[in-house]
C-alpha cells in the first residue's frame, strides 16, 4: 500500500435510509401507493465519508486496497441491531477506514425516513437519530488528521468540543451545518471551510430572506471563518473568502453544471465530500501566496459540482455517490 500523506476524519452520523419514491407527497390525511422502497445505508456524516473515499480513489483501488494519498476515518456510533455489521462492512468496501466507530450496547443505529418525488428529484427526510445522540463529547480526533469534517446530526456539545480540539491542533475544519442550528459565536472563530445551502446560510446568518450573498457571508467572515461556501442549486456556487473581503472584494458565483436530475438525496453530501478531497490536497501542497486561495477554491467547487452532478442523475444516497474515475473531465 503505498504511503498515505493526508488523513481526512469524519465525525459525524450513521444512519440507515428507509426510502420511499412517489410521485407526489400525500397530503395529510391520505394514502398513496409509493413507487418504490429501499433500505440502505446513509446518514450526512456517513455520506460525506463515502464521497471523500469514492473521490479519492479508483473502485479498482478501493477493492485492491493500493490508497493514492488519502485516507478517510470515519468517526460515530452504530447500534447493536441487525444494520451493524452490514454497515460497517458497506463503509470498508468503500475503502473508509472504520476503526473509529463505536458500537454502542442497547441502542438503535440512526435511522432516516425519506421520500423522494419522481417527477422532480426533491426529497423529505425524518432523522431519528438513535446511536448518534449517545457519542460521548470526548476528543474524537487522532494526532495524524490534517482535515476534520463535522455536520450537526451528532449531538451540538460532541461537535463544538472536537471543532475547539482541531482549531487548537491547527487541523483544518470543514463544517457543514446540516440540519441547520443556530451555533455560538466562537464556533466560527479560525474555521477553515463553512459550507451551506441557501436555506442553512439565512437560518444561520439571520437573514431571511436573503437579500445579498455578499453581506450574509460577511457575517460569517467578520464571526472568524476564512472561506464561505453557499451552493444555490441550480443557480450554482457563490463563495467568498476573508482575504477577499479585507480587500473589499465582492464574493464569486461559479455556475452549475446543467445534468437531468432524478434523485438529490445525496447530492449535497457528494459536494461536501468532494470539496474535502481538494481541500486536503491543497493543504498538503505548499502554498505560493494568499493569492492562490481563489485558484484553490475555484478548483475546490468545480470538482465538488461535477461530482455533485454525477450523483443527481441516479437514485438512492451513498450508491449514488460516483468513485474518482467517474468524474468527467478527471
């Protein structure tokens, strides 16, 4: 197996995906005949993990076990019941390093209801969260992790106090603040990477509804954090960074890629992962100068949408997710 440089660390949430494809949402009080049902395994946390892996390497080398440059740790809790072993055994093919995620005695893995609409992609989801809440708020981070990537599916206390060990460690933080919670003010302070949807960007800033994507990121920026990530679905990117906005300049809007959608359920967690991927890379890659920070994002965002793109245009969560050489133009 060749060396691994970098080691991106996961914590976050596992949980299994009970999925129902309809062609509407029934209203309340009725009964609709669903398309279609599947179980299979999910959780933002779990996702993301599975995008960094599936990103970072060919199927071929994930069943070989010969890693390129990136191992990805996967950091949670699972129950004691009749998904465990199928899960873990899932996350290993996808060559996630499972080592780190605990199996917790008379509890239930997460479990996430979800239903998708046939005729345009879009999806709702109920989280119970099971084995996700009982992660204790200890330090969950080795000495050799270079990137920590978080959401908020695990209890607040169990995130904030491993987002304070990373920034203390100086290990990059990559945060994505799905489902959306309002956060204390020193969660912002030295995090490298906040990515959000539009919705998660107005309920966290305040503002609502958003008026300019420029003053929203300046609340974030002004809070501590260095680099504001916002995807806007089919209008594409916007990201603004706190170089650019010390030097008075407005945020950029990097387009989407245009793709016929049929499924968004892991979309989200596919541009996350792939965004960590490149972040990671340029971590361990010297830096020229602040003036490379656009020329990294940029190059961050752009592989984060194509693989965002791949994985809109194929039903289901993690299966969806596509593997390195599945990206177009890589």
């Amino acid at each position: 197996m060749a060396s691994l440089h970098t080691v991106i660390s996961v914590i976050g949430s596992l949980n299994v995906d009970l999925v129902t494809r309809t062609s509407r949402v029934p209203s309340a009080g009725e009964t609709l005949t669903s398309e279609s049902f599947d179980i299979g395994f999910g959780g933002k946390g779990a996702n993301q993990a599975v995008a960094c892996a599936r990103l970072s390497q060919t199927h071929s080398q994930a069943i070989e076990g010969s890693f390129a440059d990136i191992e990805v740790r996967m950091v949670g809790a699972i129950g004691d019941d009749q998904f465990a072993d199928e899960f873990l055994k899932s996350l290993q093919g996808d060559g996630v390093n499972t080592s780190s995620i605990q199996r917790i005695s008379n509890q239930k893995t997460g479990v996430a209801v979800i239903i998708v609409e046939s005729q345009n992609g879009e999806n709702r989801i109920l989280f119970s969260p099971g084995a996700n809440y009982a992660v204790p708020a200890i330090n969950l981070l080795h000495d050799d992790v270079s990137v920590a990537l978080f959401q908020l599916e695990l209890p607040l206390h169990v995130v904030l106090r491993n987002m304070k060990e990373a920034r203390d460690r100086g290990i990059d933080i990559i945060l994505n603040p799905a489902p959306a919670s309002k956060l204390p003010d020193d969660a912002y302070k030295g995090l490298n990477h906040l990515i959000m949807n539009e919705t998660e960007a107005a309920i966290l800033s305040g503002i609502s509804p958003p008026t300019s994507w420029d003053d929203i990121a300046a609340t974030f920026v002004q809070k501590g954090v260095q680099n504001v990530i916002i995807t806007l679905g089919a209008e594409g990117v916007y990201y603004q960074t706190a170089y650019r906005h010390a030097r008075s300049n407005p945020g950029k809007l990097i387009p989407a890629r245009k793709v016929e959608v049929v499924d968004t359920t892991a979309a989200g967690d596919t541009f996350v992962g792939g965004y960590a991927v490149a972040a990671a890379r340029s971590k361990a890659t010297p830096k020229i100068g602040a003036f490379d920070i656009d020329v990294a994002i940029d190059f961050a965002i752009d592989f984060a949408n194509r693989a965002a793109s791949k994985t809109v245009q194929k039903k289901g969560a993690q299966s969806a997710i596509p593997w390195l050489d599945e990206i177009p133009g890589v």
